[in-house]
C-alpha cells in the first residue's frame, strides 16, 4: 500500500478530531487531553474541541513539502493537558515544528543527537514530559508531544517534513489515509503537484467517498500542474443528521506520473543547482539470470515456509522465457534443484514450481555456503557461455534468522560473499521477520550492488514477497553513468547506478560551479539488450516564473534542498560500508548537512522547549528518526503487531449467530465466516467452465443470484484449468429489478428502463428499490430495497497473462434480511451451520493439519488451510484460516454440486 505498489508519500491522517488515542500503533494525528481513559471519554470530550486540521502538500519536481496543522481549544475551565500526535513517512524528513500558545509560538531547533538526548534524559529524570519519534507500523514513525494549556486558551501545532518521491513500478503514490473518529469544524487535505516535464495521469481516489462526498472531491489537472483537495463541512462529514458519527474513514490515494521522452532524461535548474531525471520509456528489458537461496531452516517452519512456497511459485510464474533461473534451498545442508541455471521455458517452470511446493523446513542455517554456492554456479554457467552475453546476473536471498551453521561469524560471510561477487552480480537480501540480523543483510547487499528489504511477519508475507520481485524483474540497463562537465558542476550525488529496472527512477542533483550553461552537455552511458547505450543532451533553464505566472509560492530552493536530501540520505548508506575512515567521514558530512539544512535524520534531533512547568522548569520535546535496525529493536518487543499466525485451536460446538459475510472469489473459491465461533469453512467447486451456478436462491423474498464460470485462456503446463467466475445475474422478482454483471460492464434494469456502468470509471446509480455504487476498476455495491446487499469485486488481470483473465468476487452483507427459506450454494448457509471438529492430526503438509468434522450427519476429513478475502484490499487479499471441505464441498453442502447448475444467469425457479 503495500505494499507495496509504487513509491509513496504516506500522509496519514488519523483521528484528527479525537480527543483518545485509540490505538497506539495506528493512526497520524491525535488531540487529546490527560484523562484519555476510554470509560472517561464522554465527559472529556466536550472539554477539548479540534477547530481545525489541515494537511497542505506541494509537490515540486518530485520533492514532497508537507504541512500538517491542527488547532485544538480547551474549553474547560481549568488547565488541561493536550497530546498532539502524528504519523510520518519512514523516508522524510521532520524539518520544522512549532506550537502557538496564547500568543506565543515556540519553535523547534534540529542539534546533534547526542546533544539532543542529554537534555531529554535531564528532562526525564526531573519528571517531565518529553515527546519522542517512534516506529509505528512498517512505513510510518510516529511523533508525539504534549502542553498544558491554560482554561479556554488554543493551541497550534505545525509539523513540516520533506521527501523526495521515488517511481516505483511507473509511477508516484500520495497516500493520505483519513480517520477523523468525530466531526472537525474545519477539515482540509490539499495537494498541488508541479512537474515540468507534463503530467502524463492524475489519479484521485478514496476508500470511503459515498454518493454525496464524491463531489467534494476536487481535481484540476493542467498539462504541467495539478491540485487535488477535498475539503467536507461539518454537516457532510456526518453519518446521519444529528449525530456525531463520521462518513470520513478510509485512505485518500493520488497517483501519478509525468510525461517521458527518449533523451537524456529531464534537468532543472533553479538557483545554482540542478536536478536530473532519467527513466527512458521504451526501452526493451535485459534477460536476467537470477538464483533463488531459500532459507528451509527449522525457524521458518509453519506460515512463513508456506507463504515463501506460495511467493516462489508466483515469481515463477512470471519469468521471462528468456530469463534463465536456478533454486537453492538450505539449511545446515544445501540442495540446487538443479547443478546449472535454467532456461524459464513454460516445461521448466511448470516443473520448479512442482519442486517450490516441496520445499520443507529442517535444520539450522548456513548462510554463507547457499550464498557462496549461488554465486559459483552462475560463474560457472558465465563461463561456459550457457547464459546471454547481453543479460544480468542476481541472487535473491531469503532468509530469517541468524547463520549458525557452516561461517557464522557475520563480518567474514560478508567478505567472503564479497570477494566472490566480485562486482560481476547483484545480490537482494530478504530479512523475514523480527529475527533476522537486517544490517548484516542491508551491509551484505550494499556490497554486492543490491539493495536488503525487510518482509513482515503477516498474514500479506506472500504479497511482500512479490512485490519486491516486481521491482527487480525487469531490467532495461546496466552499469548506468550519467556524465557531466567537471568544470560546470560539483557536489554531484551518486551519478552511477548497477542497473536500471522498468518503472523505476535515476536522479542525480549536484551544484553549478559555471553559469556558462551553454556548455552544460550532458551524457547517459550504459549497457542495453543489444548495444551499448549513449544519449547526449543539453541543459536548459526553465523560468519557473513564465512556467507558473499564476502561482504566488513554490518554494524557490527546492531543487537545493532535494539535492541535501538525497546527499544526506547516500552518505547515511556509505557509512555503513567501506573502510573505518570512509564510514566515519561520511558519517561527518551527513551529520554536518543535516544540521544545516534542519533535518531530522538518525544523526540529529530536533528540541522545542515547551513553556513553564509548574515549578518554573522548561521542559523539552524531542523529535527523533529512528534507523531500520532501531524499529526492527522496537518491534521485537512488540512482536504481536506483526505476528498473525494461524492458531489451530478447536472450539466447542456452538450454534452460528448470523451476521457473518458469505463469499465466493478465485477458483472458485467458497469461504463461510462464522464470527461467532472466530472461524470460517471453505470449499471449491470443480466444473467445465461456461457452467452457470445458482448462488443464491429465496423465492419467498424473490431475491435471485446466479454466476457463470470462466476457464483460463488456454491449458497451463500442469494440465489444471483454473476456473473464476466472470459474469453475475441478480434478480429481485418483487422490485422488478435485475442487473447483469460482468467483467467489463454493469447493466441495471429497473421498472422496465436500463441503465449502463462501466468498470472504467466511478459512477453511480440510485433508484427507488436499488443503489448501485461503482467504485473505479476496483468494486461494485448493490443495494436492495429493505433487503441484502450484494459487493463485486473486480480482480484485473494483466492482459498478455499466457494463463489468467480478469475475474469477479461476490461477497453477502446483511444476509439475515432474507427468508428461513433461502438456499443456494452461499444462501443455505445464510442462517447458520452446527458442526465440530475433533481429532486434530499431522496433514500432507506440516502447516496444514487434518481434523475431522461432523456436519449435517457427515463425517467429513478436512483440512486446516487459507483462502483469500479481498473485501480491505482488492489486488492483495487477507489470508483467512479456514477448515477445507474436500471433494466439492461434498457432505458440507446439501446434495451434490451438480444440483446447483443452473440454464441461464436470469432462471429463477
């Protein structure tokens, strides 16, 4: 959210009217008074009152500058403590805080860590409050402070932080996420984003925008700028007339990219320095020769070995037939699936993917002969000439505990890899979990021109797993280097690159030495699929004043500032790495840097001394930036906000209380949630696609809901056809409406007149006995006059899948509306199953233990396992625990599956 997909400016918005804190690990902006226990909160929140929260975010040239404001009032007529919380991206900078308080406005000043953390500990031990940054989630860090504001007296708060936006997978990603929890007399989210380079797609959406809040979103989009705001009153925010409840809950999603040409990429100047962009379009991908090292040791055993199971056979799945790949798994012994790389033909896939799935943890871990072991096998396929002269080597690492087996001492594993490596390939480390050594893995990698990215604990592992594959997966260039004048410029950040990948980004900033631009020629050099690539370029100037006449403030030294940034954030890596010296002068400069230009970076803190304490004190707050090693520290200590492992408990028979959600999405998968017993059934249904099954079936309230299935565009290598359903009919007899859903489009007929949506675009339909709500490429909601409401999910696929076609999901709420005679393959569940489970035993798979169930006079042999429900996110999906029903669900559902077959999607007898 990713998650990743793309680069993300995370604004998270959360609880900006509440006066508790609902959850300490969630959530972006919080005013709230001392006495925040929750049976408390009735009381105390006529006390404290939020006038106002503004989020304001200019994005100029990439480089993000946001302002997040709140004013909050005491209305008490004492004293009252207030907290001011917020939640920023892990990637940005905190360049500027301050709070106005009666007049007076205190202001933060960035020192030296160190310096920093004296005055805090002081301040501490005297028994003062102090505000520190702290991780929160896998993206964000949260801050958090707190004043004491005098009876009926108002507080500002203003917290500004910086980031240069990285392109990831084609384009940039503004996430705002939006959980106000109460009304705010004046709410605002504004965006203004300029590019000179043209503005090729805006995209604005949110999670939560109903009928009447869509409008309120606005979006103007020019050729070179655009602004995105969304500003409801108080009386739009509310769930209903008159009550305090608000519709705002969800995530505010801006996406987008600018226009590219094949050059020498876009260079701007302002104010002495200059920013370079390089992504060419069009270029053709590079083969890739790519060696999987999996970790099997006994500490992945359970969820984590089924989920990398799952991930690998889905990376497999998207090779190149011009790719060549090779698997390794290891423990305290290594075993190669093969002695040489492989060329990805369908047959070779199709057969590592059968291997993938054997996979079983056992053992210790001997990272570094799997990694020495990779390594040598594509010197020896190099040398043999068995791989494309024009390709790039890698290895992907995957591992999630410390080597305690074979070289176990760190420093030397990272040597020997070295020295192996040689430079000739990159390596990608994976740290799964909290037990990994990630800066032994993010140090390893640096060294090998490859990058470390931690995997969480999750129940999304699978989805982690490839999205980070996606990144790396296909490479248009390689040994990149972006040649400048010496004599015009200096300071030049990083300016070569091991490769460039589809969708990504190369920015380099440097400053000018020489105002003689006409001498500013600049060069891209590297290694494409056939030849050497060579563009050349000259640099022009851009009169932002002639570009934006009509803008009163862009700040004017972004291009220098976005160059400290990325200096800053390039010395922080190298002092991880390289001689004693190296790391520490690099160190110096960083530490230097950020100081001048205020960042808040692992190297500094930021101190704002509050106002007086009662016995004369000041007191500080700190505002800290946490390093990866740090959060990870943080999380062990807190290890259930990552851990959602599947407990196999079994409980005792209980008769469902309905209120449950029915479903049915994938192959097709049917999934039975039963919150009263904290469990869910599932089951598949097996039939030749074209085949039309009757869903849902209750004459008595004249609700109807029949789905056709839909096969894969041809036969897979395994031989097994998927199936998905691809076309809904929805018939309520007694309203006279009907509506035919399908993976491209939406048909509703009601009182004899029709009506068309298309899944391409968010619209709406309201009537007398149905609203339809399309919500863009993403999801359809159908609700029925004093009856069930129906949600379609629309699952996109790639369109030059060889296999897969887009696909739809169907999801019941409200079920219990319908009659005790409801039936269907989803609807004889509607009102409750018996069943219980006994006699837990040892499965196939480890992970996946057998039980037996009796239900409805049966005794069935199931199987514990997941299926995946998409309803909190559509292209990832959750893991939902489940017991499996066999053989078509055969003695779970009445009769046979063949029963429920059905002649046309409309037959309704």
């Amino acid at each position: 959210m990713s998650g990743p997909l793309g680069v993300r400016l995370l604004l998270l918005l959360w609880g900006c009217g509440c006066l508790w804190l609902a959850n300490p690990t969630s959530g972006a902006l919080v005013i709230f008074e001392d006495d925040e226990a929750p049976e408390k909160r009735s009381t105390n929140e006529a006390m404290v009152e939020v006038l106002s929260v503004t989020v304001d975010c200019t994005v100029t040239n990439r480089f993000a500058h946001t302002v997040m404001t709140s004013v909050a009032l005491n209305k008490a007529n004492t004293s009252k403590e207030i907290f001011f919380d917020v939640e920023l991206p892990k990637s940005a900078f905190i360049t500027n805080f301050s709070m106005e308080i009666e007049g007076k406005v205190y202001v933060g000043n960035v020192k030296e860590k160190e310096k920093a953390k004296k005055q805090y500990e002081k301040a501490v031990s005297s028994g003062q409050t102090a505000g520190l940054v702290k991780a929160s989630g896998r993206k964000m860090e949260k801050f958090s402070v707190s004043v004491n504001i005098a009876a009926e007296s108002n507080v500002t708060f203003i917290l500004t932080y910086e980031e240069l936006l990285q392109r990831k997978l084609g384009q940039y990603e503004i996430l705002i996420r939006v959980k106000p929890k109460s009304l705010v007399e004046q709410f605002q989210i504004s965006t203004n984003i300029y590019e000179p380079q043209g503005l090729s797609h805006v995209d604005a959406h949110a999670t939560f925008l109903s009928n009447e809040l869509l409008p309120l979103v606005e979006k103007t989009v020019l050729e070179k700028k655009a602004h995105i705001s969304f500003s409801p009153t108080v009386e739009q925010q509310r769930k209903c007339p008159g009550c305090d409840g608000t519709l705002i809950d969800g995530d505010f999603i801006i996406k987008y990219d600018v226009n590219r040409q094949e050059s020498v990429g876009d260079i701007q100047i302002v104010n002495g320095y200059f920013v370079h962009f390089f992504a060419p379009p069009d270029l053709p991908r590079v083969p890739k020769n790519v060696v999987f090292v999996i970790d099997r040791s006994g500490s992945m055993s359970g969820t984590k070995m089924a989920q990398t199971r799952d991930a690998l056979v889905a990376i497999l799945e998207d090779l190149h037939e011009d790719d060549h790949f090779a698997l390794i798994q290891f423990d305290s012994v290594i075993l190669s699936w093969k002695e040489s790389l492989t060329k990805a033909t369908k047959e070779n896939v199709a057969e590592a993917k059968n291997y993938a799935r054997s996979i079983r943890d056992n053992g210790a871990t001997d990272i570094n002969q799997a990694v020495l072991d990779g390594v040598e096998m594509l010197k020896r396929d190099r040398q043999a000439n068995r791989l494309p002269e024009r390709s790039v080597d890698m290895i992907i690492l995957l591992t999630d505990g410390m080597p305690n087996s074979g070289v176990s001492d760190i420093r030397k594993i990272q040597e020997n890899v070295r020295s192996a490596v040689g430079g000739n390939m990159s390596l990608f480390c994976l740290g799964f979990g909290n037990d990994v050594d990630y800066n032994f893995l993010d140090v390893m990698s640096k060294e090998n021109k490859g990058l470390a990215r931690r995997i969480f604990e999750a129940s999304d592992a699978t989805l982690q797993l490839q999205d980070f594959y996606e990144e790396v997966a296909s490479p248009l260039l390689l040994e990149v280097d972006l040649v400048y004048p010496d004599n015009a410029v200096d300071y030049v950040t990083t300016s070569h690159f091991p490769q460039l990948f589809n969708g990504s980004e190369i920015v380099v900033a440097g400053r000018l030495t020489d105002n003689d631009l006409d001498n500013f020629l600049v060069e891209v050099l590297g290694q494409g699929f056939e030849d050497n690539y060579k563009v050349q370029g000259q640099a022009s100037v851009f009169d932002w004043n002639v570009m934006y006449p009509d803008e009163t403030y862009i700040f004017g030294d972004f291009t220098e500032r976005l160059w400290a940034y990325l200096t800053i954030q390039q010395l922080l890596e190298k002092s991880k790495t390289g001689t004693a010296d190296e790391k520490a002068n690099a160190t110096a400069k960083a530490l230097e840097m950020s100081l001048q230009y205020s960042f808040v970076t692992p190297l500094t803190s930021m101190v704002v001394t509050k106002p007086e304490t009662e016995d004369g004190t000041d007191s500080p707050l700190i505002a800290d930036k946490l390093t990866e090693e740090q959060r990870q520290q943080a999380e062990r200590l807190r290890p259930m906000a990552y851990s959602r492992g599947v407990s196999y408990s079994i409980p005792a028979p209980v008769h469902y209380a309905p209120s449950p959600v029915y479903l049915v999405d994938g192959d097709p998968h049917f999934i039975i949630e039963l919150p009263g017993r904290n469990d869910s059934l599932c089951f598949n249904i097996n039939n030749a696609p074209g085949t039309i099954f009757n869903l849902v079936r209750d004459p008595e309230a004249g609700v109807f809901v029949n789905g056709q299935i839909i096969g894969d565009k041809k036969i897979p290598p395994d031989g097994k056809i998927n199936t998905y359903f691809w076309r809904f009919g929805i018939v309520h007899r007694t309203l006279g409406v009907s509506l035919l859903v399908t993976t491209q489009h939406i048909s509703v007929s009601q009182d004899g007149k029709d009506a068309k949506l298309l899944w391409t675009d968010t619209g709406s339909l309201k009537g007398p006995n149905v609203d339809v709500v399309v919500t863009k490429d993403s999801s359809l909601t159908v609700t029925l006059k004093d009856s069930v409401k129906f949600v379609i999910l629309l699952h996109k696929v790639w369109k030059k899948h060889p296999y897969h076609r887009d696909y739809l999901g169907f999801y019941t709420l409200d079920t219990h509306l319908l009659s005790p005679s409801v039936h269907g393959l989803l609807g004889q569940f509607y009102h409750g199953i018996e069943y219980e489970v006994t006699d837990l035993r040892p499965g196939e798979s480890p992970e996946k233990p057998d039980a037996t169930m009796f239900a409805k006079g049966h005794q069935l042999n199931v199987t514990r396992g997941w299926q995946r429900d998409f309803r909190r996110d559509v292209k990832n999906g959750d893991n939902v625990p489940c017991w499996f029903i066999h053989n078509n669900g055969s003695g779970l559902i009445d009769g046979a599956a063949a029963d429920y077959v059905v002649s046309s999607l409309f037959t309704t007898v």
